[in-house]
C-alpha cells in the first residue's frame, strides 16, 4: 500500500521518540520526516512536499502558527497542543489547521493520531474532488452560455449554407452529407480525392467505415455526445483511406435542424492536415535533435536533466553525467575532409544509442563533444559511480573499436568525463560544467581515459 508522507514537527526530544515507537508498533504505513525546531521545519518544506503537516505550537524558535506561512495551501495540518490550550488550537484553526490533538503525559493522545489523520486526508481528498467539480461545472456553464449566443446565428448560417451548397459543393475541403442516423447522402469530389472512395461507393453506408483503429470507443462516445448536446463537433482523428493508408484529418460537423427542431442531417467538412503534421514533426526535431546525428541537443539535454534533477531531489536518489569528447578529430576534418568527419560523428552516435537504455539520453553540444545523461535511479551514491564508471568504461571501449569510412579503416580514442548529481548544486549548468572539468583532466591525463569529478 501507499505510504502516507508527513511531516512531524516537535522539539521534545521524548515526543519524537513516543511517536517513533508509536508508528513502529501499529505498523503505520507512514513515511515520515522529523523537524525538532521552527527552523529545520521550515527548511524541510522548502526541500520536500508532504500529503500532511503535523506539528506542536510551542517549538523554542518559533510556534506552530507561524509555521503556516510556510505550509503550502493545500496540505493539511493537524495542531498538537497541550491540555487547556484550548484558545491556541481555536487560533490554528482560524489559521487553517484541519484539525487538532491534545497532548496528554501518557502519551494515550496518540491512539487517536492515526483516525484524525484518517479523517483529515479523506476530508482533504473529498474538499479537492468537490473544487475540482465546481469548476469544471463554472466551466460548463460558462462554455454552454457562450454556445447558446452562439446557437441562434448558427443556425442562420446552417440554413444559408444547405440553400447554397448546390452551387459552392465542389470545394478544396473534403464535404459529406450524412442523415440523422450518419448514413452517407452526398460526398463531393474533394472527399472522393482525399479518401479515395468514390461517390458510389460511399452513398447509402454509415460513414464510420472510414474510422482506422487509432480512436478508441470513448473517443467516439465524447464526439458523439458533443454533436447531440452542442449541434457540433470540431477537431482532429485519424481515418483510414481505401488503399489502407491512415491519415491524420481536421474535422468539423454540424447538425441541421428541421422546424420542429430535431436534427435532419449532419454536414461534415474534412481536411487532409498530413502535411502540416510533417511540419510539426519537423520543427519539433529541428528545435529539440541535431540535424546531423538526429541525437537530442542542447536545448533538450538541458530540459530533461532540469526533470531527471527533480526526480532525484525527490526520491533521495542519485544519476550522472557522462561527457565525451574524440581525441584527434580536428587533424580527420583537416586532412580527409568535413564529410569524413560528419560520417564519423554519425557512426559515433550510432554506437553510443547501442550502449544505452531508452530512459537515458544520448546529445550531441556540437562539433565532436557528446553528453549522456544517465537516468537518476541508484539511492546509494557510491553503488551509482560505480555504475556510471562502469558504463564509462563500456562506451570507451565501444568507440576505440575501428570505423570505417569510404573502405578507410580509422582509429579513434575518446576523453571521458564522469560527474554524479545531486551531489554539490542541482543547477543544470554547473553538473554539466562538473562534467566537462573531468573529461578536460582526461585529456590532460594523456586522453583514452575517464575521469570523475
């Protein structure tokens, strides 16, 4: 089962180790940190998040209720105070606590920690669904006003658009006219081109034969819905076309009404956005890949070392950095020429994603400088060296072995620099510059070799 992670602040020695023994012996599936001053409490905030805060008032450096300033808004907080504090616990709760315990010298306030927790956190989860439920009920109501303006001019529009479609059909978007029950009664050519079905072979068949796989029944089920609540759906699917191949649509349908209000017929427009998904996929490879090796760049190895430092920060675990840099690549470029070179860094690449898991991310800075970042996984920071001076030496030994290159045998060594975070900063930058300083002493050591810093 979950652990529940709470924070416990009390500076009584004697409580803390109640509580210790308390937990132990119920066998309390809680994960807990232990602040024995204002201080330390507030220093733990900063650094970790909890599911529940609970806390004396009297704490020497400071009280419980200054304490809240600290607690996020939506944690709860259990108060502790003592017998006849009754005016201390009122002024927790003004300031936000959900519930509080008085101590008694016995230790016996503890049996009821575990049901106040308990009470607190079902109370809290109950608070957070009925937030989340009225605003998206706000947003409902909100968005089905702005609609039902709408609707009126819509519907003037709709009606406008069936009197003229007999002339302006023949359109670059692809046009489908279905009954009430989405049985196809007239397609146009641009339909005909972009699915590549004829008209005959279309009219009189529910138009879900075009449907791919890629959407499941919930998909469809929302569509549907949305188009009988609002008279009208807009948005991206997949299709299938008649030679099987899948493509990526933009689709808009709107429902007509006949006088008596009910829907007659759907109208739907649909548009082939293949290309513009080539595009997105290309301006996202050109931001986020080296254009040569296709391996992450910068921009990217910066954005999920900033994830893989949270992780770790979080789970008290350890990964690293490995940066590497060819000795002798320049004299290749100079003498054989920059397609050598370039073929030479893709082979590089090539072998590097050979040695490494999906989890990790291979880069390229630029030039003959690589970066590999190790997922963060090891809570034992000497067990997570020695595996990433073992994966070291393993990549080493993968990119001494012989290239070839246009029927030309080379030979290369590599400088390889190790650093482990969080160790000493949890700013990118600097893990990355740790990296760089080490594989730089590699270099100095006489290249071919591996150092950590």
């Amino acid at each position: 089962m979950k652990l529940i992670q709470l924070l416990f602040v009390e500076d009584d020695i004697t409580d803390q180790m109640s509580f210790k023994r308390f937990v132990k012996r119920e066998k309390l599936l809680y994960k807990y940190d232990i602040a024995g001053s204002f201080a330390e409490a507030v220093e733990l905030l900063k650094q970790n998040t909890y599911e529940l805060v609970l806390t004396d008032h009297a704490l020497g450096d400071g009280t419980g209720l200054d304490l809240f300033d600290y607690i996020p808004k939506n944690t709860p907080v259990i108060f502790v105070t003592g017998a006849g504090n009754e005016e201390v616990a009122v002024n927790a709760m003004k300031k936000g606590a959900c519930d509080y315990i008085s101590k008694d010298i016995e230790g016996n306030h503890l049996r009821l920690l575990p049901i106040v927790i308990e009470n607190v956190l079902k109370a809290k989860a109950i608070e957070v669904e009925l937030e989340i439920y009225r605003n998206h009920l706000e947003y409902m109501v909100e968005q089905r006003t702005l609609e039902l303006e709408q609707e009126i001019s819509k519907r003037k529009i709709i009606e406008q658009q069936l009197r003229l479609l007999a002339t302006s059909f023949e359109t670059h978007e692809g046009i489908v006219i279905t009954d009430a029950s989405a049985v196809v009664l007239r397609v146009n050519t641009a339909f005909s081109d972009i699915t590549g079905y004829s008209a005959e072979e279309v009219i009189g068949k529910n138009i879900n034969f075009l449907k791919s796989g890629k959407q499941d029944g919930d998909f469809y089920k929302a569509m549907w819905r949305q188009l009988l609540e609002t008279g009208r759906y807009e948005g991206e699917l997949w299709n299938r076309r008649k030679n099987g191949e899948i493509y990526p649509e933009w689709l808009t349908i709107t429902g007509v009404k006949n006088e008596e209000g009910d829907v007659s017929h759907y109208v739907g427009l649909l548009s082939d956005i293949t290309k513009q998904k080539n595009t997105e996929i290309e301006i996202k490879k050109l931001a986020f890949y080296d254009p040569l090796t296709s391996l992450a760049n910068r921009r990217l190895l910066l954005d999920r070392l900033n994830h893989e430092i949270a992780i770790a920060k979080r789970n008290k675990i350890f990964g690293s950095v490995i940066f590497l840099d060819l000795d002798g690549f320049k004299s290749l470029n100079d003498n054989f020429g920059h397609h050598i070179g370039d073929e030479l860094l893709i082979q590089v690449a090539n072998r590097l994603n050979e040695v490494f898991r999906e989890e990790d991310t291979v880069s390229r800075l630029g030039g003959d400088e690589f970066i590999i970042l190790i997922h963060a996984e090891e809570p034992d920071l000497k067990i997570a060296t020695n595996n990433a001076m073992l994966i070291a030496e393993k990549v080493l030994e993968k990119l001494n072995a012989p290239y070839f290159i246009n029927e030309h045998k080379h030979q290369f060594t590599s400088s390889i620099g190790v650093t482990l975070f969080p160790c000493t900063t949890f700013e990118p930058e600097e893990i990355l510059q740790a990296a760089d300083k080490a594989m730089y002493q590699s270099k100095n050591d006489g290249k071919n070799t591996i150092n950590l810093n």
